[in-house]
C-alpha cells in the first residue's frame, strides 16, 4: 500500500492543529488532531479490507486472436476485467503490460478504467510482433485507489497467453546435400567445450589456451604433433552470423530470392541461440563492405538485434560500418611458385588456396566477405560456431573465407545458395543445369571435406527437384 500526496498534505494538517493546540493551549484543536488521526486510521483499515475483497473477486483476462504469427503481421489484443461485487467498490485500472517482443501501434498501454458503479469493461488494440520466438503476454498491473484519494495499492495479475511468432519464410525451403534434404533441425547442437566435460569425444590438434591436463601424450608422440581430447562439456558457446547480402543475392523471382532462402535459415540459428542462451553476434557484408557488425554477448538486447538485422536485410546499398583494423593492398596476387602444380588434385589446390589466403593480412581486391571477416573484432573471428550464409558467385572468395574463419573458429557451417538453382532458364535446358549443379556439388563437398567445416546447399525443393530431373539416372540421390 502506497499513501498519496493528499495524504501527506492531510498529515501535515494534523500535525498543525496539534501544535496550534498546545501553543495556543486550544484544547479543541488537539481534540480535531486527534479526530483526523482516528478518521485516517479508519479509512487506511477500511482500504485494506476493500483491496482483499477486490482481489478475491477481480477477475482479468487477456487474449490474442491468434497462437502464431509472422514477424511485422498484426495481431488483436483484448483486455478484459470484472468485479464479483455486491454494490460499489472502490475505483480501480488495469494497465496492460506490453511484450518486449512487440510493438503498440496505439499510445499509451490500453488501460481499462473501472469506476464505484462499473462492474466490468474491456479493450482492444493491435499489436505487431518483431521478434521470432515463443513469447507470453505479462501480466497487467491492477491499482486500486480509495474513494477519498489517500491510498493506492497496485499488484500484477497473471501471465496472459503465449504466442509463437515464426521465421519469415518463403515457403519450402531445401537444406541438404548432393540433392538430399537434411533430417535434422537447422541450428541445432550439441553444447562442445575446449576444456571440461564429462567425457572423451575426439582428438584434436592443441590450440594454444588449452589445459595441459587434457593433452593426449600418446597421440602426441605417434603424430609428433601436440594433440588434445575434446570433452562433451555442458558450457555455451560463442556463435556468429556471417551474412552476405550483395547484389549477387537479389537473383531469383521477387520473394524468393537467394537472400530470401538464407533469411529463415540465419534465423533459426538465432532462435537456437536465444533458446540456449549462447553468446550471439553477427557480421553483414554487401558489395562495398561491412554494412554491420556485433560481438557476441548472450543478451536479450543482441537476440532482438540480430533479428532485426536478419529481417532487415536488402540486397541493396547501404551505409557501411567502419571496419577497424583492416590493412589495404594493392597491386596483384601473384601466387607462390609450384612446380607441380600442374599434378595437384583438387583438394590440393583447395588447401593451397586456403593457406595462401589466410597466411597474411593483407586486403584482397573484388573480396568484401574476406575482407570484412579478417577486419572483424576478435571476439567475431575467434567465436566457437561461424555460420556464413552467401551463394557460389565467387568461389575462390567463399574459399578464402571458410579458410580464414576454420583458422579462427572452432566450427564453420557454411550455407550456399547455388546460383544455378536460382537461374529462371533452367528448364530450357536441363542437361546443362544439371553439369552445372554438379560442379557446383563438387565444389560445395571440397568445403565439406575440410576439418570441422560442414557445407550445405539452400534453394527451392521445387528448382532442386527440376534441376536433378537432368541426371542421366533420373534418380534423386544417385545423381552426384
């Protein structure tokens, strides 16, 4: 309970009479002082009394008009509230308490007014949802006020209904392999720890940082090489968002582009942070560079960020973020002299390039995704999962890329749009679609085959689907 400003001023008028009293030697004005105390205390008894049985017979309800939504899609919200009481009651409001997640488009909280003589009221107004997840409505905040204005007493009613708020899709989405579809949820893990645990899982190389007490001395004396165990450890891990949005991501029909396709695909990875709390950031990269970028932190602040970021993203020209720590080059690549070159085989070559690109800092020409990702802040490079969602238009760039974040990272997933699958003149040719996916499948498993690098394809199940109908087999799964 919580007394008013009037009765302070009352207060302060008792105190006067009883002071006027005893100076002036009035004994009707300590008897007036002494009157307003008893009227005070009786009205302060009679108040929490009121508030009891309020409580026991108010009943508040909220409800939304539907259980799931998209992101930005109005929803109604109703607030309602009546009082079980015989005759008056004391006046009271419920003030409705607004989701983090969602936005009022009306100003203020709808807030329902119940005087002496009104037994129930409600009110309605639309609410539009930001944040993918599952939300649930807080509860409203009841006051209840005396009739004379010398009291408040306000307490929060229960927790409205929960509501789903889903991805923004654009509908069937393809995430697999050489044309299978994956099984498993996109963006779920298993919690990996560099130290601690509950038991073995792998051998890996040592990283420096790593705990002596987890070197493996057996498999570091056969590989001559200091190798550690990797424990199942119960910890979070650090996860990054690696978005390319350039113009190259705008192909395909509007609404179902190759951005379009990556969208859903970043924002489950988001969800899943969220859900587990991992630490989460995100760097975006268009044509002329760093557009944005965020250290992970495993805040509600930065899950709210990222998908704003996530929804937000146009393959479109945008102010650029200043990337710090970049180093500018000019002048050609010449690549390091091989005289067998010539016998390589493509893995070879693949981890070449890998080595030749992340041997050095320097800036790589007609490469903002490289070069964004090796200007980022440690805490991006360093983080324990990158995600890069981008497409195949620039191959030798996309391998320069997964090579300086496996250096960095302990995990790199890597989603590819292949650009084949999003030509509208596929079908006019399929033979030749078909050639061209495959090179494609050959480049997106060279990635895949590179240590903890995992790669997949993104696309429309229907343009995958007329795609592989080109097989000479004709049969799904048997084709690359």
């Amino acid at each position: 309970m919580r007394v008013t400003r009037r009765f302070w001023l009352t207060l302060t008028a008792v105190g006067s009479l009883f002071v006027g009293g005893v100076l002036l030697d009035a004994p009707l004005l300590i008897v007036g002082a002494v009157g307003l105390t008893g009227w005070l205390l009786a009205l302060q008894l009679a108040f929490v009394r009121a508030v009891s049985r309020i409580t026991d017979g108010l009943t508040v309800s909220q409800s939304l008009d539907r259980s799931r939504v998209r992101p930005d899609i109005e929803t109604k919200y109703t607030l309602q509230a009546s009082v079980d009481a015989d005759g008056d009651h004391m006046p009271l409001s419920v003030e409705a308490t607004v989701p983090l997640a969602a936005r009022l488009e009306a100003d203020p909280a709808p807030t329902i007014e119940l005087d002496a003589s009104m037994q129930s009221s409600s009110v309605t107004v639309p609410l539009m949802w930001e944040t993918v997840g599952d939300h649930t409505v807080p509860g409203p905040t009841v006051t209840v006020t005396d009739r004379v204005g010398l009291f408040t007493q306000s307490f929060t009613a229960d927790a409205g209904p929960e509501i789903t708020v889903e991805s923004p899709s654009v509908g069937p989405i393809h995430v697999g392999q050489s044309g299978k579809r994956l099984l498993r949820g996109v963006g779920e893990h298993d919690a990996r720890g560099r130290t601690g645990g509950l038991s073995a899982e792998e051998i890996r190389k040592y990283v420096p940082g790593d705990a002596l007490k987890y070197v493996d001395w057996k498999a570091t004396a056969r590989l001559d090489e200091a190798h550690v165990r990797n424990y199942e450890a119960e910890s979070s891990r650090s996860v990054v968002l690696l978005l390319d949005h350039r113009h190259t991501m705008d192909d395909g029909p509007p609404g179902e582009t190759k951005l379009a396709h990556l969208k859903p695909v970043a924002a489950a990875f988001r969800q899943r942070a969220e859900t587990i709390r991992d630490p989460l950031g995100y760097l975006t990269v268009d044509d002329e560079g760093v557009t944005d970028s965020v250290v992970p932190v495993a805040r509600t602040e930065a899950y709210k960020s990222a998908q704003h970021r996530i929804n937000d993203l146009t393959a479109e020209a945008e102010t650029h973020a200043v990337a710090t720590g970049a180093t500018t080059w000019t002048g050609s690549i010449a690549p390091p002299e091989n005289p067998t070159a010539g016998t390589r085989s493509p893995m070879e070559t693949t981890l070449l390039a890998y080595r030749d690109a992340v041997g050095s800092k320097r800036h790589l020409p007609n490469q903002p995704l490289y070069n964004g990702f090796q200007a980022a802040p440690f805490g991006i490079r360093a983080a324990d999962l990158v995600v890069i969602c981008t497409d195949d238009s620039n191959r030798t760039e996309l391998r320069n890329t997964v090579g300086l974040a496996r250096r960095n990272a302990t995990e790199v997933v890597v989603f590819i749009t292949p650009t084949v699958a999003f030509d509208p003149d596929i079908i006019t040719d399929l033979d030749a679609a078909y050639e061209r996916y495959r090179d494609f499948d050959q480049f997106r498993r060279e990635l895949n085959e590179i240590g903890s690098v995992t790669a997949y394809e993104v696309g429309s199940p229907d343009q995958i689907s007329t795609i592989l109908a080109g097989s000479p087999a004709n049969t799904e799964g048997e084709h690359v």
